[in-house]
C-alpha cells in the first residue's frame, strides 16, 4: 500500500481557500458535534442508513445487524438530508486524518484548475453521486455510512484525468519514493474497483467500508472534470510535460 505525502504543486497558482475550509469544517464537526469519538447520538442520527433514504422514514430505535445491535436516533427532516452531513462526519481519528490528508495532497490542484466556486459544486456532487451508488448497491441496509471519502474520491478520479504525470511522494518499502500520480491514484482506485465489486459478489459489508461510495465517487469524478475543469489550462500544463521530457531525454 502506497502512503501520499505530498505532490507537485509548483504550478499552482492561488491558495486553496475551498479545500482549506472543506478540512476546517471536516475537524469542527468531528471535534465539536460528534464529540471526538465519532460514537454519539449525533453520528448515528445523521449519517446515511440506505434504508432511510429509499424508504423516506428516520428509523430511531436499536437494530439488530448480524450477531450485533446498533442504536440509530433521530436525524435531520427530511431525512436525505443526512447525504450532506455525513459527508463532513467520520468515525474515528485515524478515518479523520486518513480523508484529510489525501484532500490536503490533491484537492488544492484540482481546486485550482477548477476555480474556487465549481470547485465546490463538483466536490458536493461528488459526495452526492458517491452515496447514490452506496445506496443503489444496498438499498435496504440499516448500517449507517459517513465520511468524506466519496466526495474525496470524486477528486482523486479529476487529478488521475487532469494531472495523471504530476509527481507524487509516497512511502514504499520504509522509504520516500517519488512516483507519478497515474500509478499512485491508479493502484488506488483498482483497489476500491476490485473491493467494491468483491463486496457486491459476496454480500459482505466490505468489512465496515463504504468501497462502492468510493468506486462512485471516484468514477463521478473522472466524469464530471470534462464538465467543471478548465481545458485552456489541462493542455498547457500538458504541454509544458512533454516539452520537459522532450529536453531532459537529451541531457547527458
């Protein structure tokens, strides 16, 4: 398993404003509303339960799930509402920092390509579209989702399309090793892919992950970058790769 460390953000041209607010607001609901913990009464209220959401009813009450029994309390009216405010909530620390850290590394390449404001609407669609297909692939499921890995999977599948030649730095076998992010973000979304489907085959959860949100999310994206980036600045930053490689392939 490849860990992300940074990319190539020399070509950037303005702060990330919209990525930086996106993990702000990612940090106060996990510290201030779910209380740290990611197991009190506001996560299992507001996350998404498939269930909910196709039978348009907020089930409150304990729910037996295989040889376990979950509590879910009252959520948002209309209940759908829940796709918006799972999107900024997680279950623990470690899915917290995890999400982040991967929105830090690209979203701000993406966000400036995009520009702030589309930037945004393509990163909400995202999450959208990423629960949509969790949902789709398990419409009567009590087993309440949240996180942002579906919105941040929809920018992970833009960057693959838009910036497939950016170097990124990962740690591979203890060491820090610079790789293109075709690799990177390629091997990544094969394994939701090869997950997501297992999971679909064999009726299993996908032990406690969301992999279809990802494989949602992350094919929304790569559709939707034709629509929200900017193409004028795609073909000049390919461009300049080429005409780099052209040169660097002739220094002795």
């Amino acid at each position: 398993m490849l860990f992300p460390l940074g990319d190539d953000n020399s070509d950037r041209r303005a702060l990330p404003v919209v990525t930086w607010t996106l993990i702000a607001l990612n940090i106060l609901v996990y510290f201030l509303l779910q209380g740290g913990s990611g197991e009190n009464a506001f996560t299992y209220g507001y996350s998404v339960v498939p269930y909910e959401i196709t039978h348009n009813t907020d089930l409150v009450g304990t729910f037996r799930i295989g040889r376990n029994a979950l509590k879910l309390f009252q959520g948002p009216s209309p209940v759908w509402l829940t796709i918006f405010w799972a999107m900024f909530m997680h279950g623990g620390l470690s899915h917290l920092f995890g999400n982040m850290l991967y929105l830090w590394i690209f979203g701000d390449n993406v966000e400036d390509n995009m520009g702030r404001v589309k930037f945004l609407i393509f990163y909400l669609l995202c999450g959208i579209l990423a629960s949509a297909a969790h949902i789709l692939t398990g419409p009567n499921s009590t087993v309440p989702s949240l996180g942002a890995s579906g919105a941040i999977a929809g920018v992970l599948g833009a960057y693959l399309i838009m910036f497939p030649h950016n170097t990124v730095r990962v740690i591979a076998f203890y060491q820090v090793v610079p790789m293109p992010a075709i690799i990177v973000i390629g091997l990544w979304g094969l394994l939701q892919f090869f997950n997501g489907f297992g999971s679909l085959v064999s009726g299993a959860e996908g032990g406690g992950v969301a992999y279809m949100a990802h494989v949602g999310g992350f094919v929304a994206g790569m559709a939707l970058c034709f629509l929200f980036r900017d193409r004028s600045l795609s073909v000049k930053d390919q461009k300049d790769y080429y005409r780099t490689q052209f040169y660097r392939d002739r220094e002795f």
